[in-house]
C-alpha cells in the first residue's frame, strides 16, 4: 500500500509543524501472533485538541490490511488517502470518544525491520522513527503521548515469552495451546517508545536496590545459549542506573527494566520504554568472542539506551527535526558515562581521543558534504535518513559546550531545571538550552543564547583561526582568535559562533605558565587574547580537550609540536600534536610530483620512539600517538583527492614506522601481550591494545625483510589466544601484511567459530577490509557474497562484508577502472528493494565523490547516476542520491 511517488519526493518541513488536531489519551492493543498473519485489535480514546481548529482526524498507517473501524462501538464511514485513514464524521465538542480498528500485517515478509518483524523465529518491533503505522493505525508522531495497555496472545509453545513495555499485570492460558500475557505501562509514551517481544528466549536476572530504596527487577533476554555472553550487559546496566542517580539525580522509574537482543536489526538499539530491543552485538559478549573494542560498546549502548528513559522518554521530542535533544544528550551522556567508569585521567583522554576521531573522519566529511545538514535541521525527505553522526556526535559536542559554558555543576542545575519544567513533555531544542541557560543567570552561556544557539541552526564546521606575536620588550603574547564557517547547501553565509578555547601555554621548554590556563569564549570573528610577563616566545595549546567541534588552524612550527607532543598537560592535545606533525608527512608526500618512498621525517620518527619507550604512558594512550591518522581524515585536508595516492603514502608511513621502530615494537609486544585473564579494563585493554599494534607492525616489517620469525609468532599468538582481542589482533596483523600465513588461519577461524554470527562478521569483515594489493580484494569480496553464511537481508552481515569494503577500504574500493563503484550501484539497488533503510546508509559511500580526482570523480558520478535513474527508488534512497547529484 506504499504510495510511491516519482520524481521529488515531498519534503517535510520544521516551519510547517503544527499541533495535533486530535489528542490519544489511552490506547489498548490486543495481537493475535502469527508470523504470516498477525491480527490487531487498536481500540484507543481519543479527543480533540482543544486548542486547534476542528478538523478531520488523519491516522497514519502503511502496508497495513484494514478490516474494521468503530467509532463509540458503531460502524463509522471512512476514507484512505495514500496513507492515511481519514475519519469526517467525528463526535463534535472536546469529550472523548472511542475508535476501533481491526487490521492485518504480514510479520514474516517485513524485510524492512520496521514495524512488526520475525528474526529467527521470534517477534521483534520497531516503531521508532515512524514504525508503529507498520502496526496499526495511529497519530504517529512523538508529541501524542498516550497510556499503553498490551494483551499479546500466541501459540505457547513457539512463543513461550511474551513481552510489552512497563508491568506484567496478566497471563495465563487459552485454547489451541495458545497463551496470553497483559502488559500495562505505567507512564504515558509517544508511540516510537511501543514494542513488543514473542518468542523462544531465557534471560539472565538481577534484582537490585536503587539509591532511594526502590526495588527492580533487571533482565537481559536472549537466545537459550546465549546466557553466558549476557554477564557484561547486565554489569553495564547496573552501573548506568547507579550513574545516573549519582551524578544526574535519574533514578529507574520502573519496577521492570528488560534488555531483549536480536541478530537482525538496522541499528545498534532502541531505548523503547521499559523494553529496550538491541542487536546482538550491543549485547553478547565473553572473553572468546568479543574483543575489548566490543566489550566497550556494549557498555556505551547499554548506558546510551537506558539514559534514553529520562533524555528521550520522560521528556521527549515535540517533532522529528528536534532528534538532537534525545540523541545528543544522550550521547554526550553516555559519553561522560564511559568517561568516568574509564577512571584515571589518562583513560578519559583516551575516551575523549577516540569520540574526537569519530567526529573528525565521519562527521567533519559529512558536514561538509552533499548531507550536510544543522543539528536541528529544516527539512527532511526521510527521517531515517537523520540518524547521522551530526545528530549524535555533533549534537553530543553541543551539548558538552553547554556544560563547558556552565561548568559540571551548572549543567547538572541546568538539567534539573529541564526536568523540573518539561517532565511527561514534547519539547525542542530550545527549551534544552534555555533550561541550562536559565538555570545559570551568570553564565558566559545565558548572556549569549540567542548566538550560541547558532550550533542548532548553521550547519558546517567552523574554523578557528588562531595566531599568536610575541613582544619581547613588553614581556607579552598576543593570541588572535578568528572564525569562519564555509558555505554549505542551502546556508551561503554564517554568522559567528560561540565557541569555547580551552587553552594554555607552554615555555619552550614544555613547562606549562603559571596562571596561563583559561577558557577563552570567542563570540565574534576576530578577539585577542593578552598575557603578560611572558620570558620568551611560548608555545600555545590551544583548543585543549577539543573543547569545541571546530579546525584549528595555527601555523605550528615542527619544533613547537614536539614540545607539545612531549610535554602538553593536556593529553588531548599531545596526540593532536602527534596527529598534526603526521599529517603534514603525508600531505607532503601526497602532493609531490615524484613518488616518495619515505614520508616520515627523522624528527618525527624519534618522536615516536620517545613515546613508544616513555615509561610513565599508558599503553592505551601509546597506541593512539602511534596510529596515524586515517586516510579519509588525510582525505578531508584535500580539495583534490586521489584515493589511491593517499592510501600508497599512509602504506609507506606505516612501513617506515614499522622499520624504523623495529626494535621498540619487540620491546612494546614484549612488554605487553602477556595479560593473563581477560578482564576488559582501560589498562588491561590498552595493553592488548599495543601489544597488537606492535605485532600487526612487526609483520608488516617482515613483509620486506622477509624474516619468517614474526609471521610465524602472529600465527602461534592467533592459535592460543585466549581471548578473542588478541586472536583477532593476531589475524589482522596476518591477513593485513599479506602473510603466507592469512590463508591457513583465516580457515582455522572460520572452523573455530562456526556457529558464532557475531564472530563471522569479524571474518568477513576483515577480509573485505584488508588491504589491496593487486586488486584483489573486490574479487575476494563478490565471492564471499556467495558464501553459505553469507546473508545479504541481515543488516549486520550486509554491514560485514559490503560496507567493509566500500565504507572502510578506501584504498580497494576506489579502482581505476570503476568496478568498486559498479558493485556499489547493485549493491545499493538490490538491498533498496527489500530494506531501504540500510541501502541508504549504504548510498552514502560516495558522498564525496565531487572532490575525487579523475578517473574517479566521472566513474562514482555516473555510478550515483546510476542508482538515481532506477525509477521505483526508496524514499531513502532517492534521497541520498538526489542530494549527492545536485
Ligand atoms: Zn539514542
């Protein structure tokens, strides 16, 4: 029943919203199961908003079969407009009236995992963005928030557990070997929060405690023998609810809080009420399948969905332009989340390096690329398509602004104000921000709302332009801050920003000057900074902690970045100064005429081994000074980029790094492989960490010296790893250096770990992300598209193989002769026709196709070209495409 409309699609508009006309005060669902056939009873009361005109009520609904529809228990006449079901003949006055409707969905052919879906036997739902009409027929928007009662009936055995959000008030048996089971949510929700779970599955339990006393019960439900990968997601659970009471006063507000995984889902989880739904890889975990990285994010998702029960549900978002002030927040208080369990300040600067890294290589491109969009943006064709890293991670920067603004304890004030005012809500942006600033009369943030509110509305990432004199005769230094902001679609010109500048200096001897630290607020495009009684010419560090989402550009001397690598009080900004010195190696050598064998100066070398050999450096922190930066980073420095070049230079560096440290690498993995039992702390992991660093580097050494040692060493270490970090770490060093060896352990992995989704996804991903060396990785990888555990309809493994090789191997995706992008083209076209949501993530490989050099731009645009010229496109996808062409 999807309207496909050709040519433009409609866009949406922030400007248009506009109050519901009718208002849902209680809803109560009755499901009949069944995978080819699911019955829905909806009887909901509704009344009209007696604030807006009268006007017929318009329920969404799609691919839905409609039976019947009561209106106070009479039949009532009705139209279908597309999709929506239009009811003129209303009860008139604002008392409150009852609607009826009987329809039908086909759970088992949803291939969308939108809605109502099967995976492996068992029901899962979507709702949120705009799911729950896949369902039902519904007011289906985030500011109708209703109660919820659930009565889910079901043949027992198939689906001996049936779950909905808030409390079990009701079960018991029904005819034909049926069951039933009635869920009441005690808090009013807007319906994206809805969902319901039926099927085969045990759980792991905890009863807890809270802070104030109150009693819980915590459950993390999986498939029978998945119980012993659930210990790490019930430890990250209990810990985010202890965290938020802590240090937000967010206490658990239900007396059942459930965590259910699935392997087939588009994203990595859902924060529905009381009923989070997440993938598979968010969840399970033991030392022999997961990696620490895995292990990480777990802990991040879990705190990120159960933040979401005060940022996201109790307060929730008026419309879907305002996605920010859930995800945002939530972000950055996941973020501070894994911060503060992190624990030392050297593991919190390696927190913060990591979130930095992925803003800067996927949301920095985006920015300023064909989706570029504002944090709260103006328009829209799909909402799916604004789950982006400029909602979350960007979004999650504006925040950490506010608090940086404020201060820690402002921002906690701030937030308590916001739930004070806005609790059981559907609020904006604006009321956020105003809450913080309200909430801090004296703050540097309150004077400047109206500007600062700017990071909602701009679009792009601004430059912070920073140059600094020095007066010997009058003992001072003299900063100069500037900003601009390039032009993006839609936005030619922008107004200034207020932007916080941690910042402090250094003497050239890297001792930092008394009283020099501060955070400067540049709010207009051009502001100096004084210091006094300063001996000689210092060293400025400047933007400390990435204290705003911006490019700095301040012309470093080489000498001057060494001293910050060194010495800088501030570990953000010794990497950066790491990270920067790297850079300019690699521009160089991309830019010059003539091949260049070895990019990586003497200096810079040395400077890498005093890090490698500091004894008062964590490892974790090691490894990140010693990885450099990626290529699609090295890329967006480029107005003219030629993959290939830039992939042959960092392959250079990485081997000149290889070489040169050789003997320092030995030391590093002897140091530090030796870990005993697993446990996944910020030290242990750091160490796992270098320790597969300095491997992966000594491999790729003997790839020339043709030493067979360190191969050899990688394949025992892959053999009896006894964990799934260092095993991987083991075969990547293999498969990543060419290794002889790769072939023999990739098999081996292959039979160890059969029947482990999550681990083959390891194996296929790191076969379509190795690295290119004759063009062999695009053969490799249509290949593995007809493996037998190849499935292309679960996201994950689609993720896997074909997202591996477009998204993440530059170096092998990007051919002369266009094949890379073919694939692409069908790739896209044939997930589209089943699954809209991941081709469009997929469609966005080649966002930046117009900076390509040629043979590459033609050959990707005419790829686009490709993909836009199928007629019956998704909304989702003609919506990337559209954009990337324009
Ligand atoms: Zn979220």
């Amino acid at each position: 029943m999807t309207s496909l409309r050709e040519g433009n699609t409609p866009v949406v508009k922030r400007e248009d919203y506009a109050a519901p006309a009718f208002l849902v005060d209680s809803v109560d669902l009755c499901f009949d199961l069944d995978p080819a056939k699911t019955r829905v009873l909806n009887k909901m009361w509704l009344r009209r908003n007696p604030a807006v005109a009268a006007q017929p009520l318009r329920l969404d609904g799609e691919e839905l079969n409609l039976a019947r529809v009561l209106v106070n228990g009479e039949g009532s006449s009705f139209k279908l407009d597309g999709n929506q079901l239009v009811l003129e003949k209303l009860p008139e006055g604002d008392q409150p009236f009852e609607l009826e409707i009987f329809t039908t969905c086909a759970p088992a052919k949803n291939s969308k995992l939108m809605g109502l879906y099967v995976s492996q036997g068992t029901f899962f739902t979507q709702c949120e963005a705009e799911g729950f009409r896949r369902i039902t027929y519904f007011l289906d928007r985030p500011d109708v928030m209703a109660s919820y009662s659930v009565t889910l009936r079901a043949d027992k055995a198939a689906y001996p557990v049936l779950l909905s959000n808030g409390n079990l008030v009701e079960q018991g048996e029904l005819d034909d070997g049926r069951h039933f089971a009635k869920w009441v949510d005690p808090h009013k929700k807007p319906c994206y929060l809805f969902a319901l779970v039926a099927g085969q599955l045990v759980s792991r339990e905890q009863r807890i405690t809270s802070r104030s006393g109150g009693q819980h019960l915590l459950q993390v439900y999986v498939r029978p023998g998945d119980l012993d990968k659930t210990e790490h997601a019930m430890n990250s659970l209990m810990a985010s609810i202890a965290w938020d009471e802590a240090r937000f006063g967010l206490p658990l507000d239900l007396e059942r809080f459930m965590i259910v995984a699935t392997s087939d889902f588009n994203m990595g989880a859902m924060e529905n009420k009381g009923l989070n739904i997440f993938n598979t890889k968010y969840v399970l975990a033991n030392p022999a399948t997961a990696t620490d990285t895995d292990y990480a994010g777990i802990e991040s998702v879990v705190g990120h969905e159960y933040f979401h029960n005060w940022t996201g549900n109790r307060v929730t978002c008026r419309d879907w332009f305002q996605l920010s002030l859930k995800e945002g927040l939530t972000v950055f208080r996941d973020q501070e989340f894994s911060m503060d369990m992190a624990g030392s300040a050297s593991a919190r600067a390696v927190k913060r390096i990591e979130d930095v890294r992925v803003l800067r290589s996927a949301q920095f491109p985006e920015d300023a690329g064909p989706m570029s969009h504002p944090v709260r943006p103006d328009q829209y064709a799909e909402i799916n398509n604004f789950y982006t890293v400029t909602i979350y991670e960007k979004g999650a920067e504006v925040v950490r602004m506010q608090q940086t603004l404020v201060g820690r304890e402002g921002f906690a004030r701030g937030m308590k104000l916001y739930f004070e005012r806005h609790d059981g809500q559907a609020v904006t942006c604006d009321d956020f921000a105003q809450a913080i600033a309200d909430a801090n009369p004296d703050s540097e943030l309150a004077r400047q709302l109206p500007q600062f509110k700017r990071w909602y509305s701009q679009a792009g990432t601004p430059r912070l332009h920073a140059s600094g004199s020095y007066d010997a005769q009058m003992r001072r230094y003299t900063l100069t801050l500037g900003q601009s902001c390039p032009a993006t679609a839609g936005q030619p010109a922008k107004e200034a920003f207020v932007i916080p500048v941690a910042l402090g200096l250094l003497d050239a001897q890297g001792r930092e000057l008394p009283d020099s630290a501060r955070t400067v607020v540049l709010s207009e495009t051009s502001q100096t900074v004084v210091f006094d009684d300063v001996d000689a010419e210092p060293v400025p560090s400047i933007l400390r902690g990435f204290s705003a989402p911006v490019v700095l550009e301040f012309d470093y001397s080489d000498a001057q970045l060494l001293t910050l690598l060194a010495h800088d009080s501030d570990a953000f900004n010794r990497w950066e100064a790491g990270q920067r010195l790297a850079l300019r190696c690699a521009l160089a050598a991309v830019q010059s005429p003539a091949a260049v064998h070895q990019p990586l100066d003497a200096a810079y070398l040395d400077a890498m081994r005093a890090i490698l050999r500091a004894p008062g450096l964590d490892s974790a922190f090691k490894e990140l000074v010693l990885t450099l930066p990626g290529e699609t980073y090295i890329a967006e420095q480029l107005d003219l980029v030629d993959p290939q070049r830039i992939h042959a230079v960092r392959e250079a560096m990485r081997e000149q790094l290889a070489h040169a440290l050789h003997d320092d690498w030995v030391q590093a993995f002897e140091a530090n492989h030796d870990n005993g039992a697993f446990r996944p702390d910020p030290v242990s992991s750091g160490r796992r960490a270098l320790a597969g660093l300095a491997l992966t580097m000594l491999c790729l050494a003997a790839r020339e010296n043709g030493n067979p040692v360190w191969p050899g060493k990688a394949l025992q270490r892959f053999k009896d790893a006894g964990n799934m970090t260092d095993r991987v770490s083991a075969l990547g060093a293999l498969v990543g250096s060419g290794s002889a060896l790769a072939a023999q352990a990739l098999e081996r992995f292959h039979a160890l770990f059969k029947g482990e989704e999550l681990v083959l996804d390891k194996w296929f991903a790191l076969q379509a992300g190795a690295p290119d060396r004759g063009g062999n990785i695009l053969p490799q990888v249509k290949q593995l598209l007809s493996h037998p555990d190849f499935h292309l309809r679960n996201p994950n493994r689609a993720r896997s193989l074909i997202f591996s090789y477009c998204n993440a191997n530059p170096g092998a995706f990007h051919r002369a002769d266009a094949a890379g992008y073919l694939f692409w083209s069908e790739r896209v076209l044939e997930i589209d026709a089943f699954n809209p949501q991941v081709a469009a993530r997929l469609a966005r490989a080649l966002d930046r196709w117009s900076k390509l050099a040629e043979p590459y731009r033609h050959a990707a645009r005419e790829a686009i070209a490709r993909v836009a010229a199928k007629p019956d496109l998704s909304n989702d996808v003609r919506e990337v495409v559209t954009r990337a062409l324009a």
